[in-house]
C-alpha cells in the first residue's frame, strides 16, 4: 500500500511516499521514494490538467517473480528453518529466508553478499516476497552462516531433494554423475579442508579449489542429488565415497523401472567402484574408457563402424554422422559389453590441433639443436637437452615419442639429430575422434548405449552454467571458511536446481524457452510506481507484459490486464 506521508526539517516541509507490507505479520515500511515540495507534487500530480500517468520509479519485477513462484513449491525457507530454528530473541529475515535470498540472486544476477542488499533494492520485493533487504548485509549472513554446521547442511540438502523429488518424481530410469571443481581465490595461509589446490579443470592450477559432484536425471535434467569435496581428492575415489548416498537416492525414487543406469565418465573408473555397482540388484552402469589403454579397439578399421540412430546423426550428412563398432570384452572383473565410437568432426579438429603442436615442437627442437651445436651452458650433455625435450612435449600436452632424438659427440662437442616417429605418429592419429564406450548392459541396443553416454553433456551443461552462465551462477565465491562455502555452494545448487524447473515446466506447456532466456525476458519486465493527474494517490502497476513474458506468465497461471497481475 502506498500512502504520501510529510517530514518538517528546519521548518521545511518535504513530502514521501511510503510502501508499506506486512513482514513477519508486522506492518513495515519496505520502500520509501522522496518527492520533495508541495509545489513539485502539485505539478506531478496535475500533470499540467493532463490525464497521463507520471512514472515515480521503476523496479525490476518479473525474475524474482518467477523465482518467487518456484520456491512457492518448494518452500525453501520453511526447510532450512525447520532444520536450525530461529532463536527467541532473533529479529528480521530467518536463516531460511537468507538462504532463499542468496539463492534468487543466483538466479538472477549474481552478486557477492556485499553488494546484495543495494542489489535487491532495485526490485519490487515487497510486492512478491516482503523482507527487510536492509539486513541482507555480508555481516549478517556471516552471523547467520555461522551457525549451520556440516551436519546441518546435510539435513537441509536431504530434505531439498526430498522437496524436489515430491514435486517431480522423475520417470527416467537413467542418471548422470559428474564432477567439477572451482577455483578460489583463498590465502594459502588460510585453514581449509575444502579448498585446496589440484588438478583445475579450468586451467588455474596454481589457485585453490572446491570440488562439486552433481547427479541429475536424464530425462528432465533435474538435479537429485549433489556432495562438495575437498579440491585434491580424485573423481575415483569421491565415486566411493558418494556411492552408497547415490543408491539411497535412486532407492528413494519411486520409479516404474526395475533397471536404473548411472552413466560416468573414465574418471570414475576404478575396480572397487564397477564392482559395487554390479553388486546392486537392478543397477548398471555406462562409462568412457580411456583409448591409450585399449589401443587395439581404438585402430579398428573404420570399415566395420556403422552410423548410430541419434538424434544429432539425423541432422547431419553421412560424412559427418558418428559411426560405432560393438563387441566385448573382459574389464573390471566380469565381461562386459563394449562399443566403440567415432566422431569425423571431432577427428578432424583433433587432427589439427594436433598438426598446429607438432609444428611448434619441430620449431622447438630446431632452436635446442643450434644451442646445442653452440655450446651454450647448460646445453652440453645428452640428460640437460633430454630434459628440455621432455618438458617443452609436456607444455604442449604431446607424447615424447613422436619424435626419435639422436646424440653424438664431435671434437669434444655434443651432436642433436632428431627425426619423427612416423610410426608412432599413427598410432597416435589412429585414436583422434575414438571414444570407448563400456557398460554392465548386454540387452540395450548400441543406439541406446551410445545416446546414453552422450547425453552425459546434460551434466556438463550444469557445469557450464554454474561458471559461466549469467544466471544460476557459482562464481563470484567470497567466502573463506569452510561452513560458508557449503552454504553458499548449497544456494548455489538451490538456484541450478529452480533453473532446471523454470525450463521443464515450460516445455511441458510447449514453450520452448530455455531458462536463461525465460530469466532473461523477466528481468525486463517491471513494476512501476504511478501517479496519474485525476487520481490522489500514487498506485503501482505492472508493465504491459512483451509476448514471450505473456506466454511465460500464463505458463504459471498469471496475466497482466490493465497493469494488475491477476491469476488466470
């Protein structure tokens, strides 16, 4: 409700307009504008004796909105609150409604907690969620944060996927397990379990890192399940440690499959792991394997590879289509069904990529063999020039048989000759646009093994999104202990989570949007605060709603008339 209200400074009156919302149940002033004069509110609101509308202020509406009708399934807050309950003496915004405000800004913009309450200052909060933004401050969630323990986060996460799992009991009978990691910018001096430095799959590995393991659904590409991890712990052994969570979770789902598939990729890969999968009654798995380890399947003639019924493959010439080859063999202790795939396209930019290192090698190796003819220091014994060799095919991520090196000593000098391995250069070659497929299922045909695996890119698309994504994600982290990054990771995941929604329940209306799209068009539509000439009081409308936020809005039962939301 909106209501002008008068403040006398130094004899002056100055003129506002006041929102007010109920909070907690408690009348509270969410939003206050200044006007100024009685004279500038008499030109605003007379218009000059013109009927037109003056717009007063302008907030973004339409995200939170629709994140806002996302949680109202889910009830974000109510869990968490259930979970650590407030104290008496606890004032404002609950440690749920924390959580649910970090994860809606993940959502929409990402922010880092000090920029959050300016940030949700310029949205129409308290016309969909009613909160002191005021205290979203970095200070409070620190205080907050403080308190949810490791077993905490836990629960809530238990309880979340619950939630999830409630409001959309997937049908598929096959999930996709994957890993990432995130760099951080932590002081090496600061304590950590969690962030840590190791292999970084962006490439930074002088920095520390946390680990994320995500599991979603195949069909609706719905998060079910998800564990952080400590930066240097190998995707194999996080397998095994997260295995007997995963089969809780996938027991949990009421399913009308008897069989249900985890599809992985070749870091999972380890005998312990295969084995406890065979040893679930009605569960399989599919995962890659590696090709420098199986080189005799990855030099199959071509001419025994036949193209695979996918949906990509549809769309492409016979040139360009994926063509596989099945057969089996013993791996991990039991026979299992393998099929080998080959990608033309992929092949091809291996292929060249391949040429563009090797040319850089050959210029390497030209520059050692004039500094070894010259006698430069640290170039005169065959183990000093070995080494460089061995290090600069290690910077270009090459084998160091590619090329064979040659030694010999001549009036007290040392000799480099070198030549390519064109030998070795085709077993090399041989592998580009290789890839093994290996799987516990014997009945599936290989259209079904091989569209599984590639559907693993589902998982990868959630990657992706939580890094570089400009809705749902991870980065910018400033938190710098360990409780505060399970929590931010959790809202995080909260936020990958409501995405995923947003997209499947409006393609199952038969609106093609994706959720960045979808978050991307909301964002541009607003709430306006009025005031027309004839009318006393300032009053709030929406904007008229573009097409597309139209047919998002009646996805979700709502509609804009007149510039009133109403429900369908």
């Amino acid at each position: 409700m909106a209501s002008l209200i008068k403040k006398v400074k130094k004899g002056k009156a100055y003129y506002y307009i006041k929102e007010s919302a109920r909070v907690n149940g408690k009348p509270r002033t969410v939003n206050q504008i200044y006007l100024g004069s009685i004279e500038r509110i008499m030109n605003m609101a007379l218009g000059h004796q013109s009927p037109s509308v003056n717009k007063i202020q302008s907030q973004e509406f339409g995200s939170l909105f629709l994140a806002n009708l996302v949680d109202k399934h889910v009830n974000l807050a109510g869990i968490i609150d259930s979970v650590v309950p407030p104290s008496s003496r606890e004032k404002g915004p609950t440690m749920g409604e924390y959580f649910l405000y970090a994860a809606f800004n993940r959502m929409i913009q990402p922010r880092s907690k000090k920029g959050l309450a300016g940030w949700y200052k310029d949205f129409a909060v308290h016309q969909i969620r009613p909160t002191d933004v005021s205290a979203l401050t970095s200070q409070k969630y620190w205080e907050k944060w403080d308190r949810v323990d490791e077993d905490s986060i836990l629960e809530i996460t238990k309880q979340f996927f619950n939630k999830i799992r409630d409001i959309e009991n997937t049908e598929s009978d096959c999930f996709l397990f994957d890993t990432t990691n995130y760099f951080h910018y932590m002081d090496s001096k600061t304590s950590s379990e969690l962030a840590v430095r190791g292999h970084n799959k962006d490439g930074k590995h002088w920095l520390r890192q946390i680990g994320l393991a995500l599991l979603v659904s195949r069909t609706d590409q719905i998060p079910l399940f998800y564990r952080e991890f400590e930066g240097n712990c190998h995707d194999s052994k996080l397998f095994n440690r997260v295995l007997q969570e995963i089969f809780d979770v996938l027991k949990q789902l009421d399913h009308k499959s008897p069989e249900l598939t985890i599809v992985v990729d070749k870091g999972m890969n380890s005998e312990d792991n295969l084995q406890a999968i065979d040893s679930k009654e009605g569960v399989h798995f599919i995962t890659t394997y590696s090709v420098a380890f199986a080189e005799d399947l990855a030099r199959k003639d071509l001419s025994f590879f036949s193209p695979v019924d996918t949906i990509k493959n549809r769309e492409l010439g016979p040139d360009d289509q994926i063509v596989a080859w099945r057969t089996s063999g013993h791996f991990w202790g039991q026979n299992r069904t393998v099929v080998v795939t080959y990608n033309p396209r992929t092949a091809a930019k291996q292929r060249y990529n391949f040429d563009k290192k090797l040319g850089k090698l050959q210029d390497g190796l030209f520059e050692m063999r004039a500094k070894v003819r010259s006698g430069k220091r640290s170039w005169t014994t065959k183990a000093q020039v070995l080494q460089r060799y061995k290090d600069l095919c290690g910077s270009l991520y090459l084998p160091q048989d590619l090329y064979d090196l040659e030694f010999k000593t001549k009036n007290n000098k040392l000799l480099m000759y070198f030549r390519k391995n064109h030998y070795r250069i085709g077993r090399h070659v041989a592998r580009f646009g290789k890839n093994i497929i290996i799987t516990s299922h014997h009945d599936w045909t290989t259209d079904q093994i091989v569209s599984a695996s590639l559907d693993r890119y589902q998982v990868e698309h959630s990657f992706r999104q939580s890094k570089s994504g400009e809705f749902g994600n991870f980065r910018p982290i400033w938190h710098w202990t360990d409780s505060k990054l399970r929590c931010h990771l959790f809202s995080c995941v909260v936020a990958l989570t409501y995405l995923s929604l947003i997209r499947l329940w409006l393609k199952r209306s038969g609106v093609e949007f994706t959720a960045d799209y979808a978050m991307q068009s909301m964002r541009n539509l607003s709430s306006c605060l009025c005031w027309q000439g004839d009318k006393k009081k300032p009053f709030r409308m929406i904007e008229e709603p573009t097409p597309d936020q139209a047919k998002i809005l009646k996805v979700f039962g709502y509609k804009v008339q007149k510039g009133v939301l109403q429900n369908i």
